[in-house]
C-alpha cells in the first residue's frame, strides 16, 4: 500500500470529505447500535468534555448519524446529539487492538463493538446539544450553505459575494458563507473553474461562478469516494488511507508541470495559508 503523503510543512485538519467518510464509517458500526459503555480517558480535548457525557450516553440507543460542516454528528435517544470535531490530527478508530496514549474517549456497543477516539494533538472537541435545536448551537447557527445541497448555487454565491473585496479564495474558507470548504478543496476547485485565487470576491463574474459552483461540487463528490485526502496523520476509522491526493491538481504542486496548460504551479500565502494555483490558466 502506498504510504502518505508527509508534506514539509503543518498539514491540515480533516476536511469536510474526511469528517463525512468518518461519519460514514461509523455508521456502519453505530447507527441504530445502543452504548453500553462509555469512558473517558482524560478530562477532556480542546476544552473539557460535557460533566454529563457518559450519563447521557450510557445505555442511549444511536439513531442516526450526520455530518454539518466539519463537525460529525451522533444523534442519541435521549434527544441529545454528540457533536464531535477532529482537530487538527483526531480520527475514530474501530475495534483497536488495544487502547493507546491517544485514545482519549472510548465507545462500546452492547454487542461489544468498541471505538475509540483518538487525538495526538488534543485540537478536537465533543459536545453534547440538544438535537431539536442543532442548528440554533452557536458553532452552526451563522454557517452557510453545505457544497452538495441546492443552496449552494451561483446565484447564491453572487448575492453573497457582492461587493466583497477580500480575494475568493479567502471568501470561499469563509464559513458564513460555504459550510466546511477548507483549503485543499477551495484550491483544487478554482483551479478547475479557471478562477485566479487572488481575485477580488466581489469581481468574479457569473460565468466565472457557472464553472466555481459544480466545480467545487464535484472536488467534494470525488474526495469524499476516494476516502479523503490522507496527509500525515489523518485515516479512516477501519484504518484505511484516503486517496484522493493522488488526484491533487494543483494541491502540493509547487513547481511542478499544470495538467491543463504549458504553466508552472506557484504557491502563495493568503491569509496564513499556502494557496497553489496556476498563474496561468487561472484567470
């Protein structure tokens, strides 16, 4: 099998097709299973993990799982939904041989499946909200549309972007207005709508966001198929690694030849992240 790919620099969180593959996986273990038993292993990740966690979810029963940006969603009989977020390096992992240093949070089904959550890093979260008013909890109330619902459409985005002077690619990891775009995904799609990534949010006409809309559709659709996008430490929770960096366009590809032009990939910093584009097909 092919190892990951290790940048030379910080690689980023999971992204939306890697929260929704591991939403997936766990479902196939979770959704409709009953927790028989939950531990804690520390106090908590990011911030502490909810005084009541293991009282809600002992002995509730999953009915049903989801996924709102890059947040994954547990939904409980209890009509309260665990919302867990992957940090930096999190990822869950199922029936591990055994527990290590990094698994911090532990689930285990009344057949005895058993999962673990697992971060080095301590950047993720868990919360526990009531899942009648899921879209009212603070962290989902201002998002913006999700990629591959209908709300996210060119005349949607043109309204939204109107006289916005911040560059698109700025915009687009913008969260108020695409819910979980992050930034392998926003720089693969402008580059296969032919958008320069500096250009001005505001100045990119309707024909430019025609291309921009199914374009970033289609990066979600075929990264969330291939598994994500495994960097350095990011896996699924059966263990396997996501591919869809052997299809990176412009992603990483500093220096290195276009695929659609005689161009060379340039990367640039834009808002403390590294942005590559192809200066000259990207208009």
């Amino acid at each position: 099998m092919d190892k990951p790919v290790v940048l030379a620099y910080p690689p980023p969180m999971p992204e939306l097709p890697e929260v929704e593959t591991t939403v997936r996986g766990l479902a196939r273990i979770l959704d409709g299973a009953r927790l028989a038993r939950v531990e804690l292993r520390r106090e908590g990740l990011r911030r502490p993990f909810p005084a009541d966690l293991v009282q809600v979810l002992t002995g509730a029963e999953v009915t049903g799982l989801g996924r709102r940006a890059k947040y994954g969603l547990i939904h409980t009989s209890r009509g309260q939904t665990m919302v867990f977020h992957l940090g930096m390096s999190g990822r869950w992992r199922i029936e591990p041989e055994e527990l290590g240093t990094h698994d911090h949070l532990v689930l285990e089904t009344g057949t005895g499946q058993r999962l673990a959550l697992c971060d080095p890093r301590r950047f993720g979260s868990v919360d526990l909200v009531a899942s009648d008013s899921l879209h009212l909890w603070p962290q989902f109330a201002a998002l913006g549309p999700e990629p591959l619902e209908d709300g996210l459409s060119p005349a949607y985005l043109k309204a939204a972007l109107a006289g916005r002077s911040a560059s698109i690619k700025l915009m687009l990891l913008d969260q108020r207005i695409v819910a979980g775009l992050g930034n392998i995904y926003v720089c693969e799609a402008l580059f296969r709508a032919g958008i320069d990534p500096r250009k001005a949010a505001g100045k990119v006409g309707g024909t430019a966001l025609a291309r921009l809309v199914p374009a970033i559709k289609d990066v979600i659709a075929e990264a969330i198929a291939a598994g994500g996008s495994t960097l350095r430490d990011y896996a699924q929770p059966d263990g396997e690694l996501g591919y869809f960096s052997k299809q990176f366009d412009v992603y990483d590809r500093e220096g290195q030849a276009c695929v659609r032009c005689p161009g060379t990939i340039a990367r640039i910093a834009q808002g403390g992240r590294s942005t590559w584009f192809c200066p000259r097909c990207q208009k």
